[in-house]
C-alpha cells in the first residue's frame, strides 16, 4: 500500500474511533478479518466477506481470492466511508461494483493487478473526496471515469504503465479542469514518450481524430464523370454514363435515405455531363464522342431539361472533359478535344446559348482541362499526352500561354485545391509516379510524387473539414490520402475496397441532410457512393 494510502487510513481511523463508543459488529466478523469498533482489516480470504455489519466504516481487504470486482459487490454495507484494496489479483472491475456506497470518501485501490476498469466503475460515489488507483498494471483509463465525481479532491494515478497515445487525451484535458490535485507519474509508452510526465504531455499535439469512407449505395451502370450541382437548394449529382447513353440526374430521397434517379437525358457516347445553374435556369452541357455534343436546358423548377443547342460541331470532334468557368462575370465552357483534327475550345454564353470564343491548343489531342485563379486572374491548365502541361492565363479578353509544367510529361489529367493561401496541382500519369505540385508565385514547383501505376484520375476534393486527395487505380486499391497541415503533404489515409473499384475515373463529394458522401464513378463497373464517418480515436 501507498505511503499517502497508509497516511490517510490511519487519520480516518484515528477519526472514527475518537469519541465513539465502542460495540460488536452485529454480524459475524470472518476468520480471515481482524474486526475493532466500525473497522475491519481482511488478508486471505478466499472472497468478499458478506457477513459484516450494514454499519461498519471502513473496510480493507488484503490478498482476497477474487479475481474481479463484480457490480453490486458492496451493496450491503452502505455506511463505508473508507475502502482499501491492496495486494489482491483481481484484474477488472465492472460497471457499479461501488453501486450504493453514497457515503464513500476514500477509495483506495493499490498494488493490485488491475488491467482494466469499466467506464461506469465508479458511478454513484457522489461523496467520494480521495482516490487512488496507484501502482496497476492500467495502461489507460476509459473516457468519463470520474463523471459525476465532483468531490474529488485527490487522485493519484501514479505507478501504471500509461500508454500516452490517444487513450490518454481525454484525461489529460480533464486534468486542468479538475479543483483536485492529481498524481499522474509517467509514459510506459510509446517509444518516443516512454519515462515523459504525463502532466508535461501538451494534448494539442495529439492527432486523434479521424475519418473513414465506408460503402453506402450502389448506382448499377458504369460511368466516367460525376458532378454535383445545387438547384432550388437541393443537392444533386449528375453522372455520365456512356455505355447507358444518358447523363443521369440523382438527387436525395428523404424518405428512404437514399440517392434517387430524377432526370435522364439521351446522350449516346457521352463522356461528360457539366452542370450550370443560372437563377432558376439549369444547364447541362453533355460532351459526346459521336453525334456532337448538346446542350441541354430546363427554364424553370417542375419543367424537364430539353435539347437546346448543337455545340460547335466543327471544333468538338472528340471531347474528352468538359469545366465551368467565369471570365468577366459570364459563365463559360471549356472543352478539352483529344483528335487531332479538332481543337479545345472556350464557349461563353452569348444571348440565348454559349458559341465559341477562342480555340487553343490545336493540334495537341488535350485529354484535360482544369480551371482556376492564380494570383487574382483566371487560369486555364491544359494536359494532353503530346506535350506537358501548358498554363494559360486570361488576358485582353483571351487566354494567352504562361508558361509549361516542368517535370510533368506523360500527364493524362489535372486536378487542383487550395490549402492554407497555397494552390496544389495533382497531376494524373497512367505510368510512373502521379505528382503534387505547389505554385510559389512565378511556376509550379513538385512538392511530391506517389506511385501511380495504372491511374486515370488523381481527385483532390475538401470533405468537411479535411483535404483528401484520391488516387484511382486500375490494377489495385483505389488509396485515399489526407493532406496533413504540419507537414504540407498528403498522407495515406485509406483504401477503398474491398471489393475494390473497377476502372475509377472520377471522384466527387456531397452534402446531404447532415452527412457527407463520396461518389465513385467507375468506367468499367457500378458507381459507388460511400458515406464519411469521423471516428474520435481517443473515445
């Protein structure tokens, strides 16, 4: 037993016994127990003893056979108001094993073999001032131990192997919070924190939150693009299928909590299906191999989207992505054209309907466009398989080149975040290592590189509250990487699977009635959609 334990049991003795007059318990004191006056000391005995007075103060029990604290265990002697435990080879104690010791002030439990403690162990002890759980083998504490405890005043810990990872967290915000002065000791682990005081730890340096993407629904045809869009306040996700011929318009069911079909729109070869909403006006732009590409329009809310306009058939002969984007306060397309005969093209809206603006690039067969601000100006990213990566600029009313992505050939598809004022590239390679990229304010600088074999699409997209990064693969896992701020870089987070994606080629998130979803667009399977939980890993 502690020193302070010893110390503190012989005061309330000493307490207990001045001034009272003596009597005989009025059960049988057992064997294995020395009884005097509301006291009794225990050493030996094969279990809890249940014979004891209903009024008898204080209880030690040295060396009992026990190997758990059951709950209940004390319920017939409600006047304790010291319990010792020490030298005993129990290892668990249960939910209410103090239930019905309201007046319990000093609780030790020492030297004994403790390895676990359930959450609840000791509720009720609205009285209690002193504990101590010194010298166990706990290597943590579950959260809201000490709920309801509001009278402690001391709390020794000190002696157990605390392992100082998450588990530890909880307690070491709830130590400053606490009017009781608490003997904690030291870190058995990990390696980098053995011997460290617990009460030197700083919980900000803990990382002990997380997320996890798990599987929600599946959507059956297979896919190649996935946009979301809002329309009168509505969440809405439109997918392009091609083998199906039709962009396919999902919004929320809230009565079966599921993603519903809404809207079909004929679109035969498609490969990309853009979505604009103007005031109460939507438009899908529908990019097409074969036929031409469309767009598509609904005047207003209960009307269905129709066929409105032919988009320059002589520019667009083989479209391979398709974004939105505003230059001088009008929306506009931009169209990555990958044949050799036809050219990426910049369609501004104009009257009724959106006609070409500007050819750019010819002759490279663009298989991606991506558009953004750097520096307060539009700018326009084009990757083809010719060439690297070329940065245009908006200037006098058109896009002029800047400058070329060094370091970037063979790059199928771009992608691009914010973090912290930075602006990032992901930048797809089917073969090697996909790249992320940092501009520094003249050119973009490679900050990272990831294997990548068999990668189409390398999405970055900010779900809540974390940056994520998803790197699709052909021949493996499709992996999720999380940007971490210290660092600056992408960390690997998950893999999505099993089973895993079948021929991923985009990745977007929505928002819907409190929860956060993932779609996976799959050009060779079913789209999946997956559901975001955030995990507390110091619970």
């Amino acid at each position: 037993m502690g020193g302070a334990g010893i110390l503190l049991l012989l005061l309330l003795l000493a307490e207990v016994g001045a001034g009272a007059a003596w009597r005989p318990p009025k059960g049988k004191c057992p064997l294995s127990c020395s009884c005097s006056k509301d006291s009794a000391l225990c050493e030996g005995s094969p279990d809890l003893p249940e014979s004891f007075s209903p009024t008898l103060l204080s209880l030690s029990l040295v060396r009992i056979g026990v190997t758990q604290l059951k709950a209940g265990s004390f319920r017939r002697l409600p006047s304790l108001h010291l319990l010792l435990f020490t030298f005993n080879s129990f290892s668990v104690i249960e939910d209410d094993a103090f239930a019905g010791l309201s007046h319990l002030q000093y609780l030790f439990i020492e030297d004994n073999e403790i390895g676990s403690i359930s959450k609840n162990a000791l509720r009720g002890l609205r009285s209690l001032t002193h504990l101590s759980l010194a010298n166990n083998h706990l290597e943590a504490l579950p959260r809201f131990l000490f709920r309801g405890l509001e009278t402690l005043t001391h709390v020794d810990l000190r002696g157990n192997p605390f392992q100082c990872d998450c588990r530890v967290l909880w307690l070491l915000q709830w130590i400053p919070s606490v009017n009781a002065s608490v003997g904690t000791g030291a870190c058995a682990g990990p390696t980098a924190l053995a011997h460290m005081q617990l009460r030197l730890l700083n919980p900000k340096t803990f990382k002990c939150r997380t997320i996890e993407l798990s599987r929600f629904q599946t959507v059956g045809e297979s896919a190649l693009g996935v946009e979301p869009f809002s329309y009168q306040g509505e969440p809405h996700m439109v997918l392009a299928q091609p083998f199906a011929g039709r962009c396919l318009i999902l919004s929320w069911d809230y009565g079966l909590q599921r993603f519903r079909l809404e809207e079909e729109l004929s679109a035969p070869s498609v490969v990309s299906c853009k979505p604009l909403v103007l005031g109460l006006r939507l438009f899908v732009l529908a990019a097409r191999l074969w036929g031409g590409s469309q767009l598509w329009a609904r005047p207003g809310p209960g009307l269905r989207l129709a066929p409105t306009q032919a988009l320059a058939p002589k520019r667009l002969l083989r479209p391979n992505d398709a974004e939105l984007l505003w230059l001088d306060g009008q929306p506009c397309f931009v169209v990555a054209d990958a044949s050799k005969a036809g050219s990426t093209t910049l369609l501004c809206r104009d009257g009724p309907g959106f006609y070409p603006r500007q050819s750019l690039h010819a002759w490279h067969r663009d298989t991606d466009a991506e558009a953004f601000e750097l520096d307060g100006r539009p700018h326009l990213l084009l990757a083809s398989a010719s060439q690297r990566p070329v940065l245009f600029h908006w200037f006098g009313g058109r896009f002029e080149r800047r400058t070329d992505i060094p370091e970037a050939e063979d790059v199928y598809a771009t992608r691009h975040f914010q973090a912290s004022g930075d602006v990032f590239l992901c930048l797809t390679r089917y073969i090697g290592d996909s790249l992320v990229m940092r501009w520094d304010g003249s050119m973009f600088r490679l900050l990272q590189q990831l294997p990548s074999r068999g990668a189409h699409v390398f999405q970055p997209l900010l779900i809540a509250r974390d940056q994520l990064a998803i790197l699709g693969s052909d021949f493996a896992f499709s992996q999720v990487f999380r940007l971490e701020p210290d660092k600056g870089l992408l960390e690997p987070l998950q893999e999505l699977g099993p089973p895993a994606l079948v021929a991923p080629r985009a990745f977007a998130h929505i928002a819907m009635a409190g929860r956060h979803f993932l779609f996976a667009a799959c050009f060779k399977g079913p789209t999946q959609i997956y559901q975001l939980h955030e995990l507390d890993l110091s619970a």
